[in-house]
C-alpha cells in the first residue's frame, strides 16, 4: 500500500538483530530506523504476510516482539 513501507520481511531481519545479544544497539536505535509509519507502525496486523510466506515463519510474533520494544521508546 505504501511504497516506503519496509514490510514484514525487512522487519523480521531487524527483530532478529535486535534478539542477537551480540548486538549493542539499543532500542532507541532501532526506534529511529523503524518507529514510524513506514516502519513497524505501518503494519495493518491483516497477517497476510504470514499466510503467504513460503517459508512458514512467525512473521506475526516477529512483529509483534518489535511493536512491544519500540512502544516503550516512544
């Protein structure tokens, strides 16, 4: 829908760096990448993503881990 949007694969990559404890960013540096409405704000949770993706994985989880660290943030 929008053309910015960094979608449920681009969010699932960033949900797993930020679960990687050798990652130092904190979760303000991932707020200024994707706390916005291009970000993992922009997400309308119609778990279409989910239902089509080939690899089967827990893209609603993922989001939903990522939504939980960056509304803390705000």
């Amino acid at each position: 829908m929008r053309k910015a949007f960094v979608g449920a694969v681009g969010l699932n990559k960033i949900a797993r760096f930020r679960l990687d404890p050798r990652d130092s960013r904190s979760d303000a540096d991932y707020y200024e990448l994707i706390g916005d409405d291009n970000g993992v704000f922009g997400c309308m949770s119609l778990l279409g993503c989910q239902d089509i993706c080939p690899k089967e994985l827990p893209l609603s989880t993922q989001l939903a881990f990522i939504r939980r660290k960056m509304a803390f943030v705000c």
